[in-house]
C-alpha cells in the first residue's frame, strides 16, 4: 500500500504542475507497483517448564493490500473513447487496479442510464468514472449512483456548469477533460483565417445538452463575432451522433449556399459527414473543413486534401489520469483538482508526420 500512495503522490504533483504551468496535459510516466515489505516475525517466548518446548512461530506473511475495482462508463462506440479506454487501462495496469468497462452503442441517456444502474447493482465497483451524455438528464442517476456510495469522476463531459467547486453540482470529484470552448475558438480561427477573413461559416454539431460540443459550438461563434466582422455564421445542424445524417444536413447547406466557405465538424461523426459530402462533390480545398478529433477518417481526409485542420483531444490521458485520481482518492488523498485540463495537439498536414503530433491520432 505505501508503494502505490508513492507512486499517486508522485501523480498528483504531476497534474499539479500541469495545472500551475497552463500547459496541456504531460505524458505520463507510471511505475510498475511492488509489494510491500514483509512484516519480521515476532520473538517466541520462552515455554513454561510444564510444557512441552515451544516451536519457532511461523512468520508472519506480507501484509496484503486491497484491489481497488473501478468502473469506466463511455458515452458511446467511437475511436475517441476506444483510446480513452486504453489510457485507463494502461493505469490500471500498472497500478494493480481492476477496470470494468461498459459502452453504450448509442449516445443517448437511455442507453447509458441502465448501465449506469446495472454497474451500481453490481455492490463491488468501488468508483465509477464516466463521459455524462447530457449535462442536465444525467444529473439524477449519477446522484443515486453517488448516493449509493459510489464515488463519481466525469472525463471528457460534465454535469451541471462542470464547475465542482461552486457551481449547482458539486458531489463529483473531478472533471477531466479538454477546454472545449477553447477548442472551438482554434477551429474557427483557423477557418476564418483560411478564408481571409470573408465569407461564410457552417458549424455541424451534434445534440444541443452535451456539455463537450456545446462549448466548442459557443467558442466557435464567440471568436467569429469578436474578431471577424466580414466572417458569416449561416447556421447549425444537429447530427444525432449520425454520420449519414450529417452528410444530408451538409449537402443541403451546401445547395442553400453555394458559396459556403467552410465547416466545422465538431466532433467524430459531424466532421465525418462535413468530410465526406465536400469530398464526393469535389469540393477539397474549396470548402475548408475544420475536424474535431484525430480518427483514422479524419486524418486520412486531412492526407488527401479534404480536411484542412484536425483538431486532437488526449482521450489517453484523460483515461489515465481518471485512474489516476480514482486511486488516489480510494486511497485516502483529500487534495484531488476539481478539474483537469488535457489540452490539445492541432494537427496540419505540415506536421502530421511529426512523430510528436502523430503520437495524438486515435487508435
């Protein structure tokens, strides 16, 4: 036990200095857990004369330690948390922490709420760590789960205004994520910027509720207005996480203004669908597209043209450092950040070879 409290110690400095230096989230580094010390036998007492001679006592064994079991809920099946989960795993393994994993086939409260549910039933999860898919309907299940005496990290999505320390919801221990405003701002930087500051902008989106892409829709808009008059936000579409969606509600943009400049898919799916219509009419380099999330898709279309920018989150690391944190708390550490920020690696195809940025695609 005193190996691991260690070895979170040193974990916890790291996002310390992480959170003090403003910096995007730093690799990691892990060290494999050993076992403590073995407790040295007590001295045998001398026999009473009546007695037989008393034998040696036997040593005393290892103290054991607890395994911690600890669950990760996703928000849907994605490349995204595909490498969130390998993240947790990677700590859990070098941590000696047990990680069960439920995913929901589709981003909706009702596919995740029974899962939700079922992991509480289960009585052994001692944390549960989750991407909330709505910041609003996601506020009671995860009330009953922490009533139940489960603990509750959120990644990559909040609950409530995702501030933990003042804000309407605070019993979860922690958000960890990127800073998705900011994230919107860089997307739409770029497209303005790409267009020479003129012209007309499209944002392709998701669900209205979810805390991550509604904040890069908002840092999206912000930016445009603040800082380039000429730029024109024609319109948002939602996709339902559906990409052949997002293709039709595309494509019809694209018929109502033929001039359109670019599109901001604001994540997997969204800019999946933006990707695929501008490239089936010929359009790669004329419409500029902007993708949130470096999947294989997204990197490929940025390799032959059609994407200009991707924008990375660091799923890993927000898999890790949930484990990370989880641990720390299940073993008795009181100072654990409200909020972690993960940062971000945009991505070019100037530097897309770059071992140091390539180490970001989702896998």
């Amino acid at each position: 036990m005193y190996k691991k409290q260690v070895l979170v110690a040193f974990s916890l400095a790291l996002v310390f200095a992480m959170l003090l230096s403003s910096c995007g989230a730093p690799a990691a580094t892990t060290v494999a857990p050993t076992t403590a010390p073995a407790t040295s036998a007590p001295a045998a007492t001398s026999a009473p004369a009546t007695q037989a001679p008393a034998t040696s006592a036997p040593a005393t064994a290892a103290p054991t330690t607890k395994t911690w079991k600890i669950g990760f809920l996703a928000g849907t099946v994605d490349p995204f948390y595909t490498t969130m989960q390998r993240g947790a795993a990677q700590a859990a393994a070098d941590l000696g922490v047990d990680l069960i994993t439920q995913v929901p086939s589709t981003w909706n409260v009702t596919a995740q709420t029974p899962m939700l549910s079922a992991m509480v039933a289960r009585g052994d999860l001692n944390l549960i760590f989750l991407a909330p898919v709505d910041k609003d309907a996601m506020i009671a299940p995860l009330q009953a789960a922490n009533a139940a005496g489960i603990p509750i990290i959120t990644v990559d999505t909040y609950i409530g205004n995702g501030d933990y320390a003042a804000g309407p919801v605070t019993f979860p221990l922690s958000f960890i994520a990127s800073d998705n405003y900011l994230g919107g701002q860089i997307a739409c930087r770029a497209l303005a910027d790409a267009l020479n500051k003129t012209g007309k902008i499209y944002i392709q989106n998701v669900t209205p509720g979810i805390s991550s892409t509604d904040a890069r829709e908002q840092g999206c808009k912000d930016v445009l207005k603040a800082e380039y008059p000429n730029v024109t936000m024609v319109g948002v579409d939602y996709n339902g996480d559906d990409a052949t969606k997002a293709q039709a509600q595309v494509d019809a943009e694209l018929q109502k203004y033929p001039d359109l400049g670019g599109i901001f898919g604001t994540n997997v799916f969204s800019a999946q669908g933006a990707g695929t219509v501008v490239k089936n009419k010929g359009l790669s380099g004329k419409v500029k597209v902007v993708a949130f999330d470096a999947t294989k898709d997204a990197i490929n279309m940025l390799s032959d043209g059609t994407v200009d920018l991707v924008i990375a989150q660091k799923p890993g690391d927000m898999g890790f450092f949930a484990v990370e944190m989880a641990m720390a708390y299940l073993d008795g550490v009181t100072s654990i950040p409200k909020h972690i920020p993960t940062g971000y690696a945009v991505i070019t195809r100037d530097n897309m070879n770059d071992p140091n940025i390539s180490k970001f695609f989702y896998k």
